[in-house]
C-alpha cells in the first residue's frame, strides 16, 4: 500500500532554505518510513543502534567527518552532545540541505533543538494520515463514522490491524513508556484512568481540578500527566479567542486528541452503532474536524491562528481562523439535516462582535454544498480543501 504524504513536497521546500530539516510527530505516524522512502539521496543512520550510538558518544568529530552531509539521523535525541557538533559543522559549512534529523521522543529531541540548534533548523511535524491522503489512495470511507472509529495511524492500513489491537498496543508501548520518561508515573492504573478521563472531556474546557479529584491524584500531578500526552502528541489543546467582545468570555482552553481512533477505543467504542447514541457523539465529529484541520496545516506547513469562542451565557463558535484581516467562523454539526437553528452561534457572535471582515461556515456529515442565511454549509469531506 502506498499513501503519498503531503508534507513530502514543504520538506524538500525547507532543505533548500534550512541547512537542518527536523520531523517530529507522534510515535508510529509515519516519519522514518516517509524519510527513507522519499529522501533516497540521504544516507539514514538510526542512533537507536548501539553501534551507531557508540561510534556518534565516542568520537562525535569522527562520526560527523564519516557523515558530514545529506544524512538522516534517526533518533537522534539518543546522543545530546552530538547537536553541538552539528551546530559547528554546519555553521562552518554554511550549506543547505545537509541533516534531516527525526525522533520518537520529540520533547527531547525539541529540547535539544531549542538549545544548540536555534536558527539552523525547520521544524516540521508529521501526524497519522489525513483525509486527503486517505482519499487519493482511495482508502477513506464515505462514512464518516467508519474512519472516525477506525483512526487514521498508518500501521492499521498498512498491516490491516484491527483498530481494538492496535490501540491497547500504542497505550501499553508506547504512551506509557513516553508519559514515563518525561514525568514520574508512579501508578500506571491511575495514569490509565487519567487518559480515559481525558477522552471523557473532549471537546470540553480543561479543568484540572475535575480530572484530578475524579482520578485520586494532585492538581499539579494531573498538570504534569496533561503536558506529558501533549509532547507525546496524544492531545492538544485549542485556546479562547483573545479579542474581548464580551466581560463574560471564557478564558479556558478546550482539549481535544489528534487521533479519533485513539479516543473511540478509549471511550469503548466499536462500531457506528455506539456512536449513535453516545452522549459524545457531537464532541466526536468535532474533534475529527478540528484535528483534520490541525495535520492539514502542518502536512502543509502552513500554521495559522486557529481559536474558539465562547461567554459564560453559553454561546459559543466552534472554531475560528484568522486568515490576515479576515475572520472565519466554523460550527461542526454530526447532523445530516439542516436545521435554522443550528446557525444561532454563527450568527450571535457575527452581531456581537461588528466584525465585517468575517465569513461564515457550517460542516455536517451530509453530502451537499448549500448556501443557508450567508452561511457556506460544507460536507466533512470537504472541509479543509
């Protein structure tokens, strides 16, 4: 099975104008496959292998005169030290396009970054598929629901592992062991309670001191645990619009996953029926959306502002997109059937705010493009083009 990736064509972009090119991600979204496969005039050395790593801590000037040019380092968070030689090497050389550096442990591989490499280095990322690259390998269903529940990681599609298996195994191997490495997790049953608590709330506004009393543990530990799922790239975070056109705005950040099929397995749900009638069922669809949206910027490299708004009174946008001076408004709806009253937030904050600069979009779960009350209504297939 091939899947072209669209962040292949910004990584070529920014090695001609970057001597270093760094691809973060979650565990498993595709990066070394994608670096090997598509970047075949790069040597790939993988520092997970005790040889390589031995060879790179030892004799670090060494190492880098035996690849001093067009290499992939894999795993490269595995010998610290070795950034402050690329950072002299590449300095001197002043040379485009020399190291593409990758990692599955991306704080660290960041914090790395951060310290020696500021200035010389793109930074990309890399997440599970999106719909568009699932749609041109003629892999994604026409039933939202069936890629919702089945999540987007390539491995599931590649090997056709059941998405059930494949989840208990992504938690217990790799986001333990992740969360474990950067904070201590001394209770695993209660980190496990604590991730199945954040599925519970997604698309709701944090609240630490819930999730805390709920799970048995200290605020400060449920902060640590969050942050932790967030530089692992399991959750993220999508904060309140900052103009303050109500007293009454809420300041809270809301929380979704980067996966669907993460957060379906967590919740127990296993088929389209369940969603149905599950109390999440609208918070689902918008978090598939919101998440699209997220990898499809970064797939593109192509980072904008993204918000939501919300007042104390219950009103509330989904989601909002400042394109320059323009404002776009966007409500998710898990309806196939439009209703005038789905409009109301649309449309109370467009009063609200004066804004005349500002378009208005709906997406559901139907088929047809329609134009309702100045407002584009846009099939899920479609948002994000």
């Amino acid at each position: 099975m091939v899947v072209d990736r669209k962040i292949v064509t910004s990584l070529r972009n920014m090695l001609s104008k970057y001597p270093i090119v760094a691809l973060t991600g979650p565990r498993q979204s595709g990066k070394t496959t994608v670096l090997r496969n598509e970047f075949p005039e790069f040597r790939y050395v993988n520092l997970e292998n005790l040889d390589n790593r031995s060879f790179a801590e030892d004799d670090p000037n060494g190492f880098l005169k035996e690849y001093s040019t067009k290499v992939i380092f894999d795993e490269v968070q595995r010998v610290p030290s070795l950034f402050s030689y690329i950072q002299t090497l590449v300095d001197d050389s002043r040379k485009m396009g020399q190291f593409i550096l990758s990692g599955s442990q991306n704080f660290h591989l960041m914090e790395n970054i951060t310290q020696s490499l500021a200035g010389r280095v793109a930074l990309m990322k890399l997440f599970p598929f999106d719909n568009q690259e699932l749609k041109n390998a003629s892999l994604l269903k026409e039933n939202y629901l069936s890629n919702l529940i089945r999540g987007f990681y390539p491995a599931i599609y590649d090997r056709d592992i059941p998405s059930k298996s494949f989840y208990s195994n992504y938690i217990e191997t790799y986001v333990q062991r992740d969360v474990s490495e950067l904070v201590s997790v001394r209770d695993l049953r209660a980190f496990k309670r604590f991730l199945a608590l954040c599925a519970t709330r997604a698309g709701q506004l944090v609240n630490f001191n819930s999730l805390a009393n709920e799970c048995d543990i200290s605020q400060p530990t449920a902060k640590s645990w969050f942050s932790a799922l967030e530089n692992s790239y399991i959750l993220f975070t999508l904060q309140p619009y900052h103009k303050n056109y109500s007293k009454r705005i809420v300041k809270t950040p809301k929380l979704y996953f980067y996966d669907t099929g993460l957060l379906c397995h967590l919740l127990k749900i296993n088929s389209a029926e369940q969603v149905y009638t599950h109390p999440h069922k609208g918070a689902l669809f918008e978090n598939m959306m919101i998440a699209e949206y997220m990898k499809r910027m970064y797939h593109k490299d192509r980072v904008e502002d993204i918000w939501f708004w919300r007042d104390s009174g219950g009103h509330e946008v989904d989601f909002l997109i400042e394109e320059g001076m323009r404002l776009r408004l966007v409500e998710f709806k898990s309806t196939s059937t439009i209703m005038p009253g789905l409009f109301k937030g649309l449309d109370y904050f467009e009063k609200l705010s004066g804004e005349s600069l500002l378009s208005k979009a709906l997406v559901y779960t139907g088929e047809k493009t329609q134009k309702r009350k100045g407002v584009d209504v846009i099939p899920w297939l479609l948002f994000a083009d």
